[in-house]
C-alpha cells in the first residue's frame, strides 16, 4: 500500500494499542467526529480538545487530533455552534480534521499513560502499580485419531487457540490407546456397533481465550471425525497480567527527595502549580510509584507496594493529609522519626503528568502505520500546555503572635 492510511485504519491501530474495551465504564473513548473513509496523512496529539488546540491542529493541516481526554465526557444534548463544545467540534468537521479520544484505555497498557511518566523521571524495573487480571484462559484437552491430530491442531489454531505472547500453534500431545464400544444406533467412524474398539489415540492440549470457547469447540466437533469427540475444557486459574493501573519502579540510584522533585520538574512541562512535595527533602527515596491524572485513590496500593514516594496529580486536600498523617504515625510507631514517614508526596498538574504519553504515543502510531501499510504519516505534540491555572500568587509573609 502506498497511500495513505484511511481513519478507521489509523483508529484500528489505536485502538489495538489502546483496546477500547478497557476504558472505564464511566468513560468515553474512541472517535467523535470524522470519515472513516478519509485519509490521514497528518495525526496531532495533545491532553486535551481545547479551542486553541483545535486552532493549532486545523492550522497545521492536521487529518485527525487524539487527544488523551474526552471532549464530551459528559452527556450533551447538542453540539451546536452556539456552545463551546459544540463550536469545537464544527470546527473540526468543516476543516475535515477527525477527533479521535483514548482516555482510561491508554492508562493500563503497556507504553500507555503511567509506563511513559514512569520512564520519564528514570524508573527502571516497572511493573503495574495495580496489576489487571491477565485474560481468562481455557485449556482444551482433545483425544483424537492419532492420524487426525495434526489436522485437529489446525483446525483449533485457526479457531484462535495456541497463541503464547509472540508464538502461535502451541499445542502439546501424547499419545495412549482409547476404548469404546459403539451403540447400535451410532454410525462410528472407526469400529463396528456392539464391538469392543481400540483405537491408537493423541491428547492434545491447547489454550485458548475463554471468550472464543464456543468458536473453539466448534471447530474442534467439525474437525474431528468421531460424531461424538470426546473432550475436556479446563477453566485455568486467573493470574495478573504485564498491564494495570499505575507504574512502580525504582530509581537506578538512590536520591534525595529533593532531587526526585527537582527531576520531575525538570522533565514535565511547567505550569503554574509546578511541583509540590510531601516530606522530609532530604531523606533518601528509591522506590517510587505514579499514577497519571488524579491519583488520590490509589494510597492504599502505594503503600502496599512498599514506596518511597508517590509521583501524581491532583491531589486533593484531605486524601493527602490523611495518607501524610497515616504515614508519621506508623513511622513513629516504629520508633523513626516521624518526618520520614513514607510513601512521601510529589504532586504535579493532572496535565503535566500525562504529557510524556503523547510523544510515545505518536512514534509508536507512526510506527504501526509504516509496519501495517507501507507507509507513515506525519506526527506533532502539541508542546504548550492546556492546564486550565495561568498564574500563581505568592502569599505575602504574615506576622507571628496572638490572632483576633
């Protein structure tokens, strides 16, 4: 192929990075406006669909805009042109630049929202903060002719069974002898009615997404040549997976909180906020945890995961005062001093947090394009930052002593 990619090629390739399917259920991903028959040959990424990103992406030529949050998170009865949403999305449609949203989708994977923060302040050996249950798995467990065994292997490989990570086809097989004696009304394919039969046979395994069960079985019953196969499916236990909520890894080499904060504010895009800390500045952290976005409810798994520090956005008042006072007093019940009471806070601006997705999630786009159609497209990031606060004022000194 050398033209260029349509949009619902370019979704598809999102969309098997980012499946929409583990989106939240309170979430909207996916397209919200465009010809999935148009082609793109330039994609912008940006956090947010903000008129003055629109602005940017319509005047670069831009054939689609992902953005990492939803424009219509919120049910809306009309997208005219006399709302602020509604005259971001005519602007789109009338320069025929599609708008395309992978929101909590692009939060578990790998290479999504936390794994791009987490390699950004230097983490290594990264594994999910809150690991997702790895995809439900059956085994199915098939004695067949050993003449038919290969045959059968096809047949349930096709189906979607045997495939482990990069390999495909994987199956397992022994063999024995099966036994049987068919009734008078059967119509067997080896053996005679009413007559002891002994048959050479294999076993073969194979696993398979429980979700294709029935795809699975019925190719196995029109493969095998007995009318009534004989079969085991094995429910295999549920293990987590490479892909869940957050990141937690460790720092290469140990480092003062201080100096975690100043990396972190040197890495991220400046804003307003900038970097607020939770903790003793000059205590040693090497164990850090992040979440992108709002990551509030997430202390309870910091904490399990045994973190010097937690990176994150959005912090609210009271959820961070109680993870700070939760941690000086089980500190100080260990007989430490009750500064060094950890996981210790670092908090950023919920934008700044997601924005090292962007790059990531543009030169891997640009890469499955080129793998899957022999072509690319043309990427950009949207660098200026849509966090909402412009300014910061300091509070002026205030003088000591008795207050009226």
């Amino acid at each position: 192929m050398t033209g260029a990619p349509t949009l619902a090629d370019v979704v598809a390739l999102l969309d098997r990075r980012y499946p929409p399917s583990g989106a939240a259920d309170w979430d909207a991903v996916g397209t919200v406006c465009g010809d999935p028959a148009q082609p793109v040959r330039r994609v912008m990424f940006a956090i947010d669909a903000t008129a003055a990103v629109v602005d940017e992406a319509v005047g670069w030529g831009a054939d689609l805009l992902v953005t990492h949050h939803p424009l219509l998170l919120r049910g809306v009865h009309s997208v005219a042109a006399t709302t602020a949403k509604g005259a971001v999305v005519h602007r789109l449609i009338r320069a025929g630049c599609a708008l395309h949203a992978a929101h909590t989708n692009a939060d578990a994977p790998e290479g999504g929202v936390p794994e791009a923060l987490a390699l950004a302040v230097g983490l290594v050996d990264l594994a999910p903060l809150v690991p997702a249950p790895a995809e439900a798995l059956d085994k199915h467990v098939v004695f067949v002719p050993v003449d038919h065994a290969q045959a059968l292997v096809d047949a349930l490989a096709d189906a979607g069974a045997g495939e482990l990570g990069d390999y495909s086809r994987c199956a397992w097989q022994t063999t024995g002898t099966g036994t049987f004696i068919p009734g008078e009304g059967a119509d067997p394919a080896i053996g005679t009615a009413g007559k002891v039969a002994e048959v050479p046979e294999a076993r073969v395994e194979m696993v398979a997404p429980r979700a294709l069960r029935d795809r699975v079985v019925a190719a196995m019953r029109t493969a095998h040549p007995y009318e009534e196969p004989a079969f085991d499916v094995l429910e295999a236990a549920t293990l987590t997976g490479s892909t869940g909520a957050g990141r937690v890894g460790r720092l290469p080499q140990p480092m003062t909180l201080r100096a975690f904060a100043e990396r972190v504010a040197a890495v991220l895009p400046a804003t307003a906020q900038g970097v607020r800390v939770a903790g003793d500045l000059n205590a040693q952290v090497s164990r850090v945890a992040v979440v992108g976005g709002s990551g509030d409810s997430f202390f309870d798994a910091v904490r399990g995961a045994g973190a010097d520090v937690y990176l994150t956005g959005d912090l609210r008042h009271h959820p961070a005062l109680e993870a700070r006072e939760r941690a000086r007093f089980e500190a100080a019940s260990a007989g430490r001093a009750a500064d060094d009471g950890r996981p210790f806070l670092v908090d950023v601006a919920h934008s700044a947090s997601e924005w090292p997705w962007l790059a990531r999630a543009a030169r891997r786009l640009a890469e499955d394009v080129e793998a899957a159609h022999g072509t690319t497209v043309e990427t950009r990031i949207r660098e200026q930052s849509t966090d909402p606060w412009t300014a910061r004022v300091a509070s002026a000194p205030r003088e000591q002593g008795p207050q009226p």
